[in-house]
C-alpha cells in the first residue's frame, strides 16, 4: 500500500512522527537480512512548551516537525535521506471491498470508481491505492463457496492535504521522501511480516488506538477507537486532581498491578482498558463472520504496551496468546543494544515497517 512508486534500495529511513516523539530507525540489507545501522527518538515536550503537551491534539507548524525531524537524524548520525514515513492510522481511510471478477486492466479503471461509494469525503480530495488480495476462489479467509465469483480488494485512502503536510516536512528536513504509509501496514510488516494464520495487532497509541487484522501478510481489518494512551493519563489526572505530568508518571510507574496502596490507579484505568478490550472482542466477531477464522494471536504494541500489569490482564481476559511487540526479531544488530531496544520495542514498530518497506 503506498502513494508513490520508487526503486528499492539497500539503505532506507523508517520515520514515525507522533504528538510526543519522533522516532527514526535506518536500516540495511546485508547477506539478505536487515541490519540496524542506527536509530534516534526525540521528546517533543523537550522542545515546547508544557502547556502544548497536555492539549493532547497538538497542531504542529511543518517548520516546527521539521526542524526537530532534523536534530533528531543529526543526533543519531543518520546516513542516508532515503525515507519512508508512516502516516497516522486514525488519518488514513481503508476498506475491504468486493468486486465481480476482472482483469488487472479493468480493475484499474473501475475500482477509483467504485471506490466513491465507500469513501467518506470527496474522491478529488484524496489519493487513492489498493491491493487486490483474492483473485481465485482458494486464496485468503471467505468461507467456503461464498462469493467465489469475487475479488477481495483493500482500498485506501489518504488526503492530498496531509500527503501535501509531509512533502513539506520532507523538503524543509531536507529528506527524500520517496514513500508515505498507512502506520497500519508499517505495523503489520514490522510485527506479523507474511504469516499466513490470522493474527491481530493491538496498537495503543498516545492520541488513538488501531486493531489491526493481519492474515497472509495483509492488512484484512482495521480499527481506530478514541481510547488511547493519552486518555488513561486524563482519567488519572482527573480523578486524583493532578496535573497531567505527574498522572503520566504514576500511569508508568504503577500501570494497573492490583497492590492495595496502588488500586485507586488501576481502578481508574480499567474501564477504559476494558473498553479497549470490548473493542478488540468486537472485530474479532467481524472477523468471523467474515472468515469463519478466528486470530490466533494478539500483539500488544504502542507507548502504553509497556504498562505494568496490562499484559497479565490482556491474557486473562482473552483465551489466545498475546505478546509484547518485538520489531527487531528478524533485524541484526550489536548484542550490547538488547536491554535498550527490547524496551523500547513498543514505541518503534511502525519506524522499523517502513524501513524495512524501503530495502526489501
């Protein structure tokens, strides 16, 4: 899925631009396996004003993305400029449609039409891309005899303005932008990759959260809910009369283990945790309908992934395995790295898809 089309190469950029952090990740190809050359994370908060931070739906200026996009490639001695940045799920448009069966031909002149009725703005106002996942009645997940006769087509969406917003970002950082992508698909390549049981990425991000499907190396379904990262520290914050820092702190610290003297703070994030959860449930009833499959996995990704006492609770409540994301499983690099990058493996699984995106 993407918005450009370039010539791979064997170095390439995975960028990751967020309401807190920028996190860029380089990699190369060596003996055809990925090779971690260097990567850098930056604290937005570092750089603006607190009062910025606790607003939550941040509105950077392109100059400001910029030139904190630049600090952070210089600080982490990027080699190359060759760059693929992920876009934000929650601003990006997908759908699994179906079409009579065609030739890639004809697909290519009836799906912009089609498309029309699925997406929610104007057509002239976004790019458009696909992927066509099932071309015979024995690829992918529909149950058995039922529309044999169609295509199974992912449509996606993004609007010109922000593809705009990152060329500019591009440009004034001085990168080469030579590909934007759904932070949906960075997700799936970094964590699932071309598995072909049906698994599920949970992504808990700081504004939003994504329940992603993935099966066969495809993106089949995907969510975004308002319940996220940021939420949790509010409910805190709210309910303990703190300000948003000092919530944010206590959300890390203490997360939702069940000790006496820390349960006023899980008991404040559970019916949030549980509505993520409820969510979760719910596209796995979709999925089903849908495939007759159910997903074989959960992986647990995003900044409050690493919560205490979530992953306890996520396996409690769901009768399938559940992991913490790991997007350097299949990447080389220094073992002295290991205590670093395994904390850190929430944060940069969509920057690690894209780079890997660009040299594979």
């Amino acid at each position: 899925m993407n918005f450009s089309f370039f010539k791979k190469s064997n170095r390439c950029l995975g960028i990751d631009i967020s309401a807190k952090n920028i996190k860029v990740v380089q990699l190369t190809q060596e003996s055809k396996r990925l090779k971690l050359e260097t990567y850098g994370y930056l604290k937005v908060k570092d750089f603006i004003q607190e009062t910025e931070v606790e607003n939550r739906k941040i509105n950077y200026s392109d100059k400001t993305i910029a030139m904190l996009l630049k600090k952070v490639l210089k600080e982490c001695k990027a080699t190359t400029r060759r760059a693929i940045i992920s876009t934000p799920a929650s601003s990006t448009f997908s759908v699994l449609i179906k079409m009579p069966k065609m030739s890639d031909e004809e697909a290519e002149r009836a799906i912009p039409i089609e498309a029309k009725k699925y997406i929610p703005v104007p057509i002239e106002e976004v790019i458009l891309s696909w992927e066509i996942l099932k071309k015979d009645s024995g690829s992918f997940s529909l149950k058995e005899n039922s529309d044999s006769h169609l295509l199974e087509i992912i449509l996606v969406a993004v609007s010109k303005e922000l593809i705009q917003k990152y060329a500019k970002i591009a440009e004034i950082a001085k990168v080469e932008l030579v590909a934007l992508e759904s932070e949906s698909f960075s997700l799936s390549r970094a964590l699932v990759g071309k598995e072909k049981e049906p698994m599920v990425i949970v992504d808990i991000g700081i504004s939003s959260s994504n329940i992603i499907v993935v099966e066969g190396g495809f993106v089949v379904m995907s969510r975004t809910i308002e319940m996220s990262g940021n939420e949790l520290t509010k409910v805190i914050a709210d309910g303990l009369n703190l300000n948003f820092k000092r919530a944010e702190v206590l959300k890390k610290d203490i997360g939702i283990k069940a000790d006496d003297a820390e349960k006023q703070i899980s008991e404040l994030m559970l019916p949030l945790i549980n509505s993520i959860i409820e969510e979760i449930q719910r596209v796995f009833e979709l999925y089903y309908q849908r495939s007759n499959k159910k997903p074989k996995m959960i992986i647990m990704s995003g900044g409050s992934a690493n919560l205490p006492g979530l992953m306890e609770y996520f396996i409690e409540n769901f009768d399938i395995p559940v992991s913490l994301a790991n997007p350097w499983l299949n990447v080389i690099y220094p073992e002295i790295l290991n205590p670093a990058l395994k904390e850190l493996s929430p944060f940069f699984s969509s920057s690690v898809g894209s780079a890997t995106r660009g040299t594979v």
